[in-house]
C-alpha cells in the first residue's frame, strides 16, 4: 500500500522579522486531501505558520515544499495562486458589493462569472449580493471570504481562525463546508484558539507555543 | 498584462465613486489649496503674478501626493494585500491598472484646478486650455511614478511620511517641465520641447513600472 503524499513538509523551518523568530525549528508533513488543525496561544506562531504554508512570507533557514513548490528555491507566486486563504480580518474590497468583490475575483482567475450564483447560494449569500462588503455582518463577511476560496477551488485552503466572532450556526455552516472540501479531494489547515474544537474538528490536531510544534495528537 | 491592468483600473475607480473620497475631500482640498496661494500672493499681484502655472502644479503635486496614499491604501488591509496576492495576478498588469486609475482621478483634478487657476489666480483661459493636453501628460507621468514611489514607500503600511521624502527628487523634474509648458503656453513659447520632456518621462516610468513593481510589491 503506498504512503499519502505529502502537500506540507517542512524541516527545521525558521522564519525571522527583523531578526525575531516568528517559527523556530518547524519540521511539519501534512497530507494530501486531510484537515489539519493548528492550536495555541496567541503568538504561538499559528498565523505565521499558515503564512509561510501559503508562499506570503519567506523562509529564513531550513527548507520546506508545500504543494510541490520548494519554499527556498520555488516560485512563490505560483504556489500562492494554489493556495486559497481565509483570515479573520475580512479578505476583500469593502467598498465593493458582494457581487463586485466575487466579479473582480472571477475575472482576475478567468473563471465565468455565471460561476458566482452557484458560490452565493452554497454560502448563503444569494440575497446579500448588492450589499457593500463593509455593510456584512462578521459571520457573512466570512462566508463572502469562503465565497471567494470556492470560486477559486485552491488546492491548500488556509483558514486563519475562521470561528472568530462567529455564532453556532456560522460555526456549523463552517464545519460542513470544511467537510465538503476536503472530501472534494483538497486540503485544509486551520489555525483555532480553543483546543476542544479543535480536537471535535479534526483527527490530526498540531499545537504550537512559542513559535515551535509544543505537540502533534494524531 | 492588459486584461488585469483594466481589471484593477476598474475596481479602483469603482471604489472611488463608491467612498467619494475625490469629491468630497480631495477636490476641497485643491480648492482651498488654490485660494491660499491666492492669498499669498495678495489680491493686488494675483492676477499680474507670472507665478500661476508653479502654484498649479504645486496644488497637483499634494493632491498627487494624498491620491498615492488612497491609491495604496485600497490594498492596505492585511487580509485584503493577502487574499489578492493568492489570485496570483501579474504585478505589471496591477501596475499599469493602478496608474491608469490614478491618471484618470489625478486628470479630473487637474480639470477643476485649472479652471480654479483661471478663476482665482486669473491665468488666461486661453493659455490654460492650450495648456491642457501637456497637463495631462504631465499628470499621467506623476501618476505613473506616484504607483511607482507608492508601492516603494510600503504600499500603504508605511509610514505617510516616507512617500514626500522618496517620492519628489522624482518629482521634480516632472514639475519643472510642466511649469514650463504652461508659461510657454500663456506667453506663446515653443511648446514642443517640454512635450519631448514630458512623454520621455511617462514612457520611462511606465516602463519601470512594469519591470520593478512586481520587486517591489514582494520586498
């Protein structure tokens, strides 16, 4: 039986901003097609974790492959268009309706915009279509970001603490559709605060502290 | 490259109409600008002073200065800057859409300082308007080293005050020959040569633009 591929691995992966270190020693492999979820404190290095995971910040030392691209050596910009990313600060133009948003992504990827009625009735947004992203409520503002994610379909979705601010039903919506995408094949990180969920969410539970991997409950 | 140019020039003037930050805080701004230079020439030499074409081009260049910043501040939010860079679009197409964008708001500007200089600091309406075409190329020119200078200076992160100090020395020379085709145009001088000035200007930051803006925008 062969092994899963690997779309994460990371080996003594450092990242530094002016010289403090955001990740120290990171060694890190995640499958294919799995959901992963990464927990700790703030400042643990969650965020700093998904960012290098998506090509937006640079290694400072050792090495690292995400979706086949080498963190080192490989072009970044093309792992970035593999990557989708959801972070809890809002991902758009908030002058823009929901459509316009969801317009200028489609178009900016070259998908048919017909595609954006599909991805508004699948996060329930159908009637927010013409309202301006600054007007959304903190649980739709995150659908319209996951509205963006599924009119690109990225191999690697991260999602930055997608459950921030958000009530049990947007907390509900999520977990289903983080289910309906990795069984489409893709694969998820998510970065969550509250290890309980963390644990109900996935099997494959990392905990950071400090900017290291502190534990890994498979 | 054309295809996300239009695409972003579009969604930035969108957004301008949308947050009408142009009409209700920039375009003020001009204006008072403008009648402040009238009042520090004095009522008497307003109308006599030689100095118009400078004080026009010394309004534009502030107004420049706060469109850069907006410009850059559409892109400014973290989640925003993040979600864009994983549509992975070419960086010498978002260059050229964002000058595009900027050269239309800064030519609108430019249209309604103008008519403020006849008006307030009595440059001939004649020389003015044949001043116009040079104007806009002089406009489009600082609109395309401001997006420049814009994205160097920490595309909207930085520090508000990083972008004067980059940002004239590039400036100036881009000024002087405005200054110039403006006085040749209300005292009937040779125009073509600040024209020649002028379009080399704009071919060279746009094609810097093009080259480097993708550099930048990484760094």
């Amino acid at each position: 039986m062969s092994s899963p591929t690997p779309v994460v691995a990371l080996r003594d992966a450092v990242v530094l901003e002016d010289g403090y270190p955001l990740l120290s020693g990171v060694t890190l492999d995640l499958d294919a097609g799995t959901l992963s979820v990464v927990t700790g404190a703030n400042g643990a290095g969650k965020t700093s974790l998904l960012r290098l995971l998506g090509g937006l910040t640079t290694l400072s030392s050792g090495s690292g492959v995400v979706s086949g691209v080498d963190l080192r050596t490989g072009d970044l910009r093309q792992l970035r268009r593999r990557v989708g990313w959801l972070g809890h600060e809002g991902s758009f133009y908030d002058d823009l309706t929901v459509r316009e948003n969801l317009t200028f992504a489609a178009k900016a990827l070259g998908r048919p915009v017909e595609e954006i009625a599909r991805v508004l009735d699948r996060v329930g947004l159908a009637n927010r279509v013409n309202i301006q992203a600054k007007r959304l409520s903190a649980g739709q503002r995150r659908r319209l970001g996951l509205a963006w994610l599924l009119l690109r379909r990225p191999e690697v979705w991260l999602l930055d603490e997608p459950y921030a601010s958000l009530d049990d039903e947007g907390r509900t919506f999520f977990d289903g559709l983080i289910g309906d995408v990795v069984a489409s094949g893709a694969s998820v990180v998510v970065s969550a605060h509250d290890p309980l969920r963390s644990r109900a969410l996935s099997p494959r539970t990392i905990i950071m502290a400090g900017g290291r991997i502190a534990g890994d409950l498979s | 490259m054309i295809r996300i140019a239009l695409l972003v020039a579009g969604k930035d003037l969108r957004i301008e109409r949308r947050s009408r930050v142009l009409l209700w805080q920039v375009l003020p701004f001009a204006v008072m600008a403008l009648v402040l230079c009238g009042l520090a020439l004095g009522p008497n030499h307003a109308g006599r002073s030689s100095a118009g074409p400078g004080l026009f081009y010394l309004v534009m260049l502030l107004v420049t200065l706060l469109m850069i910043n907006r410009s850059q501040v559409i892109e400014g939010a973290r989640g925003t800057r993040t979600s864009v860079a994983t549509l992975g679009l070419d960086p010498a197409g978002v260059f050229l859409g964002k000058a595009l964008a900027l050269a239309v708001e800064l030519w609108l500007t430019g249209v309604v300082v103008l008519a403020g200089a006849v008006l307030l600091l009595h440059t001939a309406l004649v020389g003015s308007a044949e001043a116009l075409p040079s104007v806009l190329v002089i406009l489009a020119a600082l609109a395309a080293a401001g997006t420049l200078y814009g994205a160097l200076s920490g595309g909207g992160q930085g520090p508000a005050t990083l972008l004067p100090v980059l940002s004239f020395p590039a400036f100036a020379p881009l000024l002087i020959a405005g200054e110039r085709s403006y006085s040749d145009a209300l005292h009937g001088g040779a125009l073509w040569q600040w024209w020649v000035i002028s379009l080399v200007a704009l071919v060279a930051y746009v094609a810097i633009g093009i080259l480097l803006y993708g550099v930048l925008e990484e760094s």
